[in-house]
C-alpha cells in the first residue's frame, strides 16, 4: 500500500509514537509518505528514518509558563495557509492514510475521500472516558481536529472500549541498572527558570532536566544537569533514573510506566487532555500529580516506591500487521487481543 502518515509535531510523544508504527510498516513492504506539522522544520531533530516526509505550519497551541495562551493562539493561526496546504495536496497514489492527530493528513483524506484511520492518545476521548476540564469547546476541539473514520484511542486502561494500550519504543531497555538518586525531568512547557528554582531546594537528587529547545549545551550546575535534547541521551536518562517528573503528556508517562519509573505529573493549565491524564493517572494509581510546581510536593513524592513495570506488549508491530490486513472493522477484537498481552492490568 502507499500510506500517507500524518505526525502531529509539537510533542515529542507524537513523533515516538509514530516513529514506531511508521518504521514497521515499511518493514512490511508498505510504502510510507510522512507528513509533519506543528513545529518548524529547523526544530525537527532526528527523524531522518522518516523519509520521505513535508513539513506544514498546520495548527498548534501557545503556551506560556504552563498554560495554553487562547488569544495569541487564535491570532498566530494561519487558517488561509493552512487550507491552501490541503487543497493543493496530491494525493493521486495514496491508498490509505494514518494519522497521529495531524490535521492537514487527516482533511486531505476527508478531502480526497480515502479511508482515514487515527492512531493516538487524544482519539480515546471520543468515548465516555475519564475526563478532567472539558467544556462543549474542548470537546468539538478533540473530535474534530484531526477527523478519522477509524478513530483507534490509545490509554493507560480500555474503560469498556475499543482501546489500545500505548506505543512504547522497542528499544527501550528495562534491565538497565538504575540510579536510585537520578530523576528525569521534562517540563518543556513551563518556564526553564521556574523548573530551576524549584529544583534548587532539592539537594538529595540530581535532577536530569530536559527542555525542548530551550536549553543549547549539556550544563551542570551541582545537583542540577540541564541537557539539550537528543533522543539517545534522553532515553538513557530515562532508563537509568529512578523516577520522572514531567507535564501530563501521554508517551514520556507510558514509558516510565512500561519500565517501572515513579512518576509525577504536572498537568498543562487550560489543556483538557493534560487534564484528563492527570486524572487518569491519580484514579489508576499510576504516580503523583501537582498543579503548580511545589518542591514540597516532589520531596515527599521522592520518598514514595516505585511500583512494579506495567509492561505493555509490541502494539506498534501488532497495529502494523492489523492495518496490512485490511480487517479495520474489528476494533474489539483487536483490543481485546492486545490488553492480555499486558503485563500487569491497572485500574
């Protein structure tokens, strides 16, 4: 098949996630076109293994010091650019598009009428899930930013529905020996100097602080390691660290869930999404979650065990066998096969 992938890029959990399922399905003999947009081309670090691929503006939040900015969002759309995009698309040889909640991908499809299937997080929310600060808004926003036909929700729990548990690297090691006393911290949407100063009062660990552009060169300021991401030093951090603290993004948590990570949450203000995982993550009891942050409340969630790997299986291999089989109507049974490939069940 030809598949046009659409990868929404102003997360690094997106571009994860995808990365995997994308890479399988050329491994199947599929060939893959991709499609990033959200984030700037010079922005866009490590993603040679998804060529070929186009970047577009397409549509994104902004955020200052933890909170989505409603206005400056609305005025920093480019809504004439953004459709000129899709109606200039060629879309002559695709036969199928997948997206992880990209826009432009998921309306070329509409556009073009080719089957459309949707692979992330944010399309478990079309059902009755668990959710935290939604409003009539916030929910118009989630089912229809980046419409599908198939929409395939990934999550922590399936809460009685056609829902996958997350896509976790393959290469992520879980025997790795881990250093009791190093936390992995990334909080790219708060200010990199309110993350500082908190940590500051926290002298018993060293805290590996990760930025999303924001930091240039590797620093090491005592028992604080700011680092300029790359995908292989922050994986390592990720498996040698005894917890992680980090916004209420969806990947970043299902990876220190898999390997067996404490974890704590700060959700995004304003963003219904962060909001929800927040929630999730307090109701399934998979970590801690402060609103603001407190070093207080990071000291006393340093003291708490860590619980046992979630362990998810391969959903990634198994999405891209599924996809090459063309029997998309059965997502229950798809479902129903992946979560008794998991480890330990929460919830």
């Amino acid at each position: 098949m030809n598949i046009l992938y659409g990868v929404q890029a102003t997360g690094n959990g997106h571009i994860s996630r995808s990365r995997e399922v994308v890479s399988k399905l050329k491994k199947l003999g599929h060939n893959v076109r991709v499609v990033f947009s959200g984030r700037a081309a010079d922005e866009l670090t490590e993603v040679d293994e998804f060529e070929p691929y186009t970047v577009y503006a397409g549509l994104t939040f902004q955020t200052r010091k933890g909170k989505i900015r409603v206005l400056r969002t609305a005025a920093r759309l480019n809504l004439p650019g953004f459709y000129r995009d899709i109606f200039s698309f060629d879309t002559s040889d695709i036969d199928l598009v997948v997206t992880d909640f990209e826009p432009i991908s998921a309306r070329v499809a509409r556009r073009s009428k080719i089957p459309s299937i949707g692979i992330g997080h944010q399309y478990a929310f079309v059902h009755r899930i668990p959710m935290a600060g939604a409003n009539p808004v916030s929910r118009w926003v989630l089912t229809n930013f980046a419409p599908v036909d198939i929409p395939i929700g990934l999550h922590w729990h399936h809460f009685g529905f056609p829902i996958l548990p997350p896509i976790i690297p393959d290469h992520l090691r879980v025997d790795r020996a881990v250093d009791e006393k190093k936390i992995l911290v990334y909080l790219p949407f708060e200010s990199l100097s309110d993350v500082t100063d908190t940590l500051e009062a926290i002298p018993t660990h060293h805290f590996y602080i990760y930025g999303s552009g924001k930091i240039d060169q590797a620093t090491d300021r005592g028992h604080l390691h700011l680092r300029p991401f790359s995908r292989q030093g922050f994986l390592n951090d990720l498996e040698e660290c005894s917890g992680v603290v980090c916004n209420a993004g969806f990947e970043l948590a299902s990876e220190a869930l898999h390997i067996g990570k404490k974890l704590l949450v700060k959700p995004l203000k304003g963003q219904p999404e962060q909001l929800s995982n927040a929630l999730a993550i307090s109701k399934l009891g998979l970590g801690g979650v402060m609103n603001h942050l407190d070093a207080q409340h990071i000291g006393r969630w340093l003291q708490r065990p860590a619980d046992p790997p979630v362990t998810y299986p391969d959903v990634a291999r198994i999405l891209a066998n599924w996809l090459a089989e063309g029997r998309w109507e059965d997502l229950d049974g798809l479902a129903r096969i992946v979560w008794q490939q998991t480890g330990r069940q929460v919830g």
